[in-house]
C-alpha cells in the first residue's frame, strides 16, 4: 500500500518553514499532496487562489524529496467551486482524497502552528480527523513563516541587499523571484 501525506496550507506565500515540514515528512510517505486553501478557513483574506497555487509550484517544482514524490493539487478550489456558498474544511478534503486514493494509507501532514492545541480544536471536526487519519507533526525547526514574509515585503525596500537578504531566510529562490516579478504583498491588505 502507497502511504500519502496530505499537507494544506493557505501558503501565502510557500515558505522555507514549508519545505522544512516537506522534508521531514518526506521519510515517512511514498507521496505528499500539497493542497492550497481555497478560502481561509479562519477570515483571513489572502492572494487569490491562482496566485497562490502559481506561487506553490514554483515552491515545489525543483523540490527533490527522496523516495518520496510530491504534488500539487486543486481539490480544494475544485471542493469550493462545486458548493460555493459551503465551507471547505479538511475533514471533506481528506474524504475526498481518501476515496480518490482507496489503495493508499492516507495520513494528515500538520506543521507546528496547527499543531498548537488552540488552533488545532478550531479545525472544523479535528478529533475525528485525529480518531480516522494518522497525523504527522513536524518540529519548529525552521522559524520562516508566511506572516513575515508579507510583513517583510510590505514594510522594507528591498531595492537594497539588506531586504533581499532577509526575503532569502524566508523564501526558496523561485518563489522569492516570482514574488518580487509580480509586485506581490507590497500593499497592504486585511
């Protein structure tokens, strides 16, 4: 039997703390489904979903995680455009990934924001997800969160090598590249 992870995020933007979560899941799956939230589960507004999910591949293209393959889905887009004016919740995403994948052992991959327990008991139905999926917890190794990297593109000049380099402690190369080609997070928003 396949083993998959599956890890959703806002990813707003994909982060080096991101990949540090991929990597230490990567021993533990022959698969990783990367699933970008369609709407943000608790009011924040972030990019539009196509910005995201573009930003999210140029994250995972060059990723190499070994013996593990990684991918990108849109289920939640697609979950959300079937029932616009309902909620996607990662209970409905892991059914439906758990019957699109009947063969695999399908476990929930959590990095450790969500794992604080006050944020985790606001996931819509998160004690049956704990009771039916296997969770994998990853360790804060990487302190590289999405809130500083939009806090740092909105508040410095990054016209100077101080602003570059502090966006490189954040980010991977392509997404710092496409970030600064497409003028993201330089206004702020809710």
């Amino acid at each position: 039997m396949t083993d998959i992870g599956v890890f959703g995020s806002v990813f707003d933007p994909p982060t080096l703390g991101h990949l540090d979560v991929l990597e230490q899941a990567a021993g533990h799956f022959d698969h990783i489904i990367l699933v970008p939230s369609a709407a943000h589960a608790f009011s924040k507004q972030p990019l539009p979903f196509e910005q995201r999910l573009d930003l999210l591949r140029c994250f995972a293209k060059p990723i190499s995680l070994p013996g593990c393959t990684l991918d990108v889905s849109e289920i939640e887009n697609a979950l959300l455009n079937q029932h616009p004016n309902k909620p996607v919740y990662t209970f409905d995403v892991l059914v439906v990934l758990e019957s699109m994948h009947p063969d695999a052992n399908l476990s929930f991959i959590r990095g450790p924001d969500n794992a604080v327990p006050e944020t985790w008991r606001r996931f819509y139905r998160h004690a049956e997800i704990e009771a039916r999926w296997p969770l994998f917890t990853a360790d804060e190794r990487v302190t590289a969160r999405s809130s500083q990297v939009r806090q740092l593109l909105q508040e410095t000049a990054l016209d100077d090598n101080n602003g570059l380099h502090e966006l490189d402690t954040l980010v991977t190369p392509e997404v710092r590249d496409r970030i600064l080609a497409q003028g993201l997070y330089r206004t702020s928003r809710q």
